[in-house]
C-alpha cells in the first residue's frame, strides 16, 4: 500500500515538473484548448438562451375553455381539477365571469368603444379557463380532454380557442420551437465532437515530440502505468488551466459588453439572458468545463502514449 | 549467466541474415568484450537480449528466464535486472543527472530515502559529483556517457550490457569509462561490451569475440587474460 502512494505520488510530481520543464509545448497545447473549450461553452451558452427564448414563448401560449352561463362555478373547478392532474399541463387558472370582464377590460383599456359595448349589454363575456401547457407539443392532447362530449356541453359553441388561425399560428410556433432545440442540441454535440478530435490531436503532437522519453523510459524497465501517468497527470493540467481561461475569458467577455447586451435586443431572442444563465450557473460551467478538459485530455494522453508503448511481438 | 543457442535474426525488410545461428555461453562475473565492423551484428545481439527484438529462432536465457516463455508483461521485470549503457546514452531530456540515475530506482519502487543515500554514491564513483543538478544538454559527451553508466549501475544488476560505451569518447574519457566498467565488474556483474576500439581490447586482455556477417568467426581469451 504504502509503495502503492510513495509510485502514485512520485507519477503526479514528475507530472508537474514536465509541466513546468515544457513550459513551450504546454502554453501551445494549452492554447488550442483554450479556444476549443470557449467554443463549448459558447455553444452551451447559446444553446441555453434559445431554450429561454423557447420558455418563453410557451409561457404566453394558451389554449381558452369559455364556458356556458349556464355552467356552475362546481362544474367548472371539477373541469380545472381534471386538467391539473394532466402532466401537459403546466398552469390552470380559472376567471369567472366579473373576473373574465376585469381581464377583457384591462386588455383593452385603450379602446373606450369596446368597454362601452361590454357594459352597455351587460357583461358578455364568458367565464374562462386559461391552460397553460407545459411543452407546445401536448396542445393537441389538451384538446382532446376538453372535446369529450361531456366537457363539451359545459363550453360555448367554438370553444376551446384552439382553432382556426390561432391553431395555424401555435402550430408553426410549436414547429419552429422544436426546429431551435434540435439545432441547439446538433450544435451542441457537433462542437464537442469537434473540439475533442481538436484536443487530441494537439496533446497526441505534443506526445509524439517526446515518444523517445517513452521509448528510454521503456527499455529502462518502468512498467506501462509508471510511463504513462506523468503523461495523464500533465494532460489533466493542460484541461484544468484550458478550462478556469475559458471562463475567464466568457467571464471578460461578458463584463465588457454588459451595458450592449442590456441596451440590446433580437426582437423575441433575450441575448442579456446569456449573461444571466452565465452569472447564476458559473461555478456548474466551472465544473463541467473542468471536467471536459480534463477527461478529454487525460483519455488523448491514454490514446497517444499507447502506440509508444507497445513492445515488439514479431 | 547469458546462453544463446542458435540464434538467428532476419528482418523483413532488408536482404541478408543481422545474426546467423549464433552460440554464445558467457558464465557469471564474466567480462566480455565483442567486436566487429559495423553491421556486423553487435547491436543486433544486444537488442535482442535486452528484448528490444526476437530472435528469428533459437533460444537465448539469462540467468533463469527463459525468452521463449518471456511474456510482454514480464519484459520491464527483465530489463530492471540489466543494466543498460546505451552508445547513444539515451538520457531522459527533461531529468537532471540525479534525476536520471534516480529513475531507474524509482520505476523498482526503491524508497526515497534509499534514493538520496545511493545516487550521489554512484555518481561519485563515476566522478559527477557537483554535477547532479545539470541537464544532460548541459553535459560533454564523456560526462552523458557516465551519467548512462551510473544509471546502468544504480540498481547493481548481475549482468551489465554495453554498447559501444566508448564510440564518441575521446581517448582519455573512454578509458575513464572503461576503468568503471572494469570496477564494476569486480564487484561481481558480469559485462558485455561491444567496442570498436583496438586499443581497448588489447589493453583490456579479456575474452573477446568476433562477430563478422552475423556470425561468431572467434571466441578467445586475449593475451594475458585470466578468467
């Protein structure tokens, strides 16, 4: 055990001082991670703000269930009980007649015609029930809850709401959304394969111009893991440096363009809200951004030593 | 002890036999010196009892291990129980001298402690004392040579290879390292040295043996040698 610590301790300080005696190969190899990981990140980033512009396109569609008068204020909260229970269902709220004219009105506040013809007939407007979905996608399967014949009765001719050009224009909203996450997710992993083929190449260059160290090391008797672990041990710190100036530079980035960001807008696409998600997940980009740099360098240094490595069979 | 039995190695690619049923028998303790032009095979002979290379056929052992039954895994516990002096030193670049020396107890898991007792003994006796902290790119020829020898020695292995240790010497360092290597070998190691040098084998008065096209032409003790 003890010779266990005394071989596992001497492979992560000879790791530490080839870092320091290569300084050249490391800030070149350190170089290219550095902007293949900002790259990452920016995707990750990027990717997170289409999401937000995503939510927040769900959450301002809705589908409206007007109900008769002559449905009861029971029958109607049995109706928002059975669509609460629905996983499609994100929020329910329910306005009864006073409250469905209040919410007409403030809607309208600006064309005096309109209030004056709502309250010179009384109050037209139906008692409501406003279903928030949870993914634009489960819209149809809300239909078909307030459409059985049931539900139907206690509805106004033409209820729900989702029909017509309101459904022509949720159903590209849904389509476009979709579209965006699929984009974001492709990119995404496109990027991250990319740059990882990226950090391999360069930390197998930077093996490849001290194969012969392997190679003495090698017929000096060191066993496989002895040669190899200062190799992974410098890799891991080529991540880790490569990740903490990644988000140092994101960080920068972002300090200097806050008051652009703030000031600017691509009309529903919140780009300040990059810089949000950046500031509320720091330390879990930190760590995930670690964590890539250093799996991916520690597994290229494992792939690039072995060729060095094998001994000869024939 | 080092037994090869009709050893011969062909390579794939170039024309000709590098070693041709070769039979080689040298007894513990034992100092030999092998000589030949280049191409002769020399080198071919050490790599292959250093595993770097298989043999085409026949059978080489080293003390007990028997190569035919060497398995990958096993070929680093060979090579710790041989010393090595390379004609091309192979330094590790980024070690210092002691760092170098070092290195070959280190991978053996030798204790830290044994480490700082042993190196600086060995390089004293191959006169690189004040020297530890330099990088093989700061040293003469002579002086990487010595640092190879102490490295080889370090371990104090029963069976010392050397390959053309002197080739890039000038007279007085190759002799330096020949009286090392002559030191070593009455503590009990036993040394195989291939060489170029006339003047060595004739001063030396050693079993030699002449290796030409690939195969032993004369196994003899020179004038004066005692065994």
């Amino acid at each position: 055990m003890e010779r266990r610590l005394i071989t596992l301790w001497r492979i992560i300080h000879t790791g530490i001082v080839n870092f320091m005696r290569n300084v050249t190969l490391a800030v070149a190899a350190i170089a290219v991670m550095v902007v293949t990981l900002t790259i990452i990140l920016f995707s990750l980033i990027t990717n997170a703000t289409f999401e937000n512009t995503i939510a927040q396109i769900t959450n301002k569609i809705s589908i409206s269930a007007y109900l008769e008068d002559t449905t009861t204020e029971a029958q109607a909260k049995v109706l928002v009980a059975q669509l609460k229970k629905q996983p499609s269902v994100h929020r329910v709220q329910y306005l009864n007649k006073d409250a469905a004219l209040k919410a007409y009105i403030a809607q309208n506040k600006n064309n005096q015609n309109l209030i004056t013809a709502a309250a010179t007939v009384g109050n037209p407007i139906p008692a409501t029930i406003q279903i928030y979905p949870s993914d634009l996608n489960e819209i149809q399967h809300i239909k078909d809850i307030l459409t059985t014949p049931e539900n139907t009765k206690l509805q106004t001719p033409g209820s729900p709401s989702y029909n017509g050009d309101r459904k022509q224009a949720i159903d590209n909203i849904t389509h476009a959304t979709n579209v965006l996450r699929k984009i974001g997710v492709v990119t995404v992993i496109v990027f991250a394969i990319i740059c990882a083929l990226i950090i391999f190449n360069t930390i197998q260059m930077a093996i490849f111009n001290r194969r012969d160290e392997i190679t003495i090391m090698r017929l000096l008797g060191a066993g496989t893991g002895y040669i190899r672990g200062p190799f992974v041990v410098e890799s891991a710190i080529y991540g880790l440096l490569s990740a903490v100036f990644s988000i140092l530079i994101i960080n920068s980035a972002f300090l200097a363009s806050s008051n652009a960001l703030q000031a600017s807008s691509l009309g529903l696409l919140d780009i300040n809200y990059a810089s949000q998600y950046f500031d509320a997940h720091f330390f879990q980009l930190l760590t995930l951004q670690i964590a890539i740099g250093i799996i991916i360098g520690t597994a290229s240094s494992v792939i690039a030593t072995h060729r060095y490595l094998k001994f000869k069979t024939k | 002890m080092i037994l090869l039995d009709r050893v011969t190695k062909k390579y794939v690619r170039s024309e000709g036999t590098a070693l041709d049923r070769i039979s080689l028998h040298v007894e513990p303790k034992e100092f030999v010196i092998v000589i030949g032009q280049s191409g002769a095979g020399k080198t071919t002979l050490l790599r292959l009892l250093t595993r770097e290379e298989r043999p085409t056929s026949g059978k080489i052992i080293i003390g007990s291990i028997d190569y035919d039954k060497l398995k990958d895994k096993d070929i680093p516990l060979l090579r710790r129980k041989i010393g090595v002096v390379f004609q091309d030193f192979k330094l590790l670049p980024n070690k210092t001298v002691y760092e170098n020396v070092a290195f070959a107890l280190e991978i053996v898991g030798v204790s830290n402690r044994e480490i700082r007792h042993t190196v600086p003994k060995v390089l004293n006796i191959v006169n690189l004392k004040g020297k530890e902290d330099r990088m093989p790119r700061q040293l003469s020829g002579g002086e990487r040579q010595r640092v190879a020898i102490a490295r080889a020695i370090v371990r104090q292995p029963r069976i010392l290879i050397a390959d053309e240790p002197t080739g890039n010497l000038d007279p007085k360092h190759a002799w330096d390292v020949i009286k090392v290597l002559e030191k070593i070998n009455r503590y009990g190691t036993t040394v195989l040295l291939t060489t170029h040098n006339r003047d060595i084998v004739d001063k030396l008065k050693r079993r030699v043996v002449v290796i030409q096209g690939g195969k032993v032409t004369s196994d003899r003790a020179s004038a004066g040698y005692k065994h």
